[in-house]
C-alpha cells in the first residue's frame, strides 16, 4: 500500500544505507555489526536467566543465531532496524543493542539492549545505549527515541535515566513475559529537548 506524506519525511528514504552500517565507539567500547563467529556467545546470551527473563524469543541454535544476524543485515538494507554487537575494543563481546521499527518519516526509532553476566555493572549498557543514541539523534537524524522495559527491571531504568532517557511514563499491562503479563516504564530521548537536568546534552 503507497501512500503520500503531507509533510516532508524527518530522514530521506535511501539516506541510512547510503553508508556502510556504522561502527561507534565511545570509552573503551566498540559497536559492530554481528559477524558469523559471534553465533557461540549470542546463542550461550539467551541462556542466561536475566537476560531470557526479560526477552521473550531467543534463537535455539547456533545456526539460527546466525539466521537472526543475516536478518539483521536485510533489516538494515531495508532501512528497518540497526543492531550492533557491544564488544570491547573490537573483540570480546559484551552484549547487544539494537534500533528497531525505524520510522523514516516520522523519525521515531525503539532501543533495545542486553548485557551479559560478566559485563554488567560497568557501564557498558549506560555507555552502548548513549553511543547509539547520540549517533540516532545526531548524523542519522532521528528525533525521537523510545525505550521499554518492564517496571520490575529496576536495572534498565537506571540505565535508561544515565544515558538521558527521561522517564514519560507506565504502559499498563503492555508486554507478555515467562511469568504474564508486566506493565512497562516508557522512556524517550528527543533531539532538541534533552532533560533540563543535564544541560551540556
């Protein structure tokens, strides 16, 4: 179904994969597109208690591991999402972070993150998620982004309040987890309305 904009698209179609997927770096961190030999630690990822807890689909081989990254590169052609492996230096990996629904016209995308075990509590969400964020609201020319989780992860609303993401409010009953349903805190980032609270954003 076509259909016509009666106002000019935030992020011209085409604009995103004019270049290659974008590697960012910030303290010590690099984010990088998942290659083939990351399957091992994303699939042994989801078989970490926290992190399956708050994600409902995980890949049940180390083949469909590598199935989700050759969706992840057709996403990003098709200007549909953008993941990253969070990875030391450019080689150990740490965790995930992703851009997901990415509205073009609206310039609106989703944030979504995990950390494994041995990485947790040094920073490596707050500072993968504000990489990521600056990229989005900056060159790529996003104006809005969103984050959810749900309001029992204690832990991701801290990392969401580090990385500027001000808390808007509670989806009542909005997201399915292995133990029903949970309410969710909705956070945002918007270019040009950053939290009063950190005026050198």
């Amino acid at each position: 179904m076509t259909h016509v904009l009666s106002t000019q698209s935030a992020i011209s179609a085409g604009s995103l994969v004019a270049a290659p997927h974008p590697v960012l770096r910030a303290s010590g961190l690099v984010l990088r597109p998942w290659d083939t030999a990351d399957a091992p630690v994303f699939l042994d990822a989801y078989r970490d208690p926290e992190i399956r807890r708050w994600h409902t689909r995980s890949p049940a081989s180390e083949e469909q591991a590598r199935e989700w990254f050759a969706g992840y590169r057709q996403d990003w052609a098709q200007e549909k999402a953008a993941n990253w492996a969070v990875t030391r230096d450019g080689g150990e990996v740490l965790g995930r972070i992703a851009l997901r629904g990415m509205n073009l016209d609206d310039g609106v995308a989703e944030c979504a993150y995990w950390v494994l075990p041995a990485a947790r509590r040094s920073g490596v969400a707050s500072g993968a998620l504000t990489a990521v964020s600056d990229w989005a609201l900056g060159e790529a020319g996003f104006h809005r982004l969103e984050l959810d989780h749900s309001t029992r992860n204690e832990i991701s609303c801290r990392v969401a309040a580090r990385a500027r993401f001000v808390l808007e409010g509670t989806k009542r009953s909005s997201a399915v987890h292995a133990d029903g349903r949970h309410d969710m805190h909705l956070h945002a980032r918007v270019r040009d309305h950053e939290d009063p609270a950190h005026p050198e954003s």
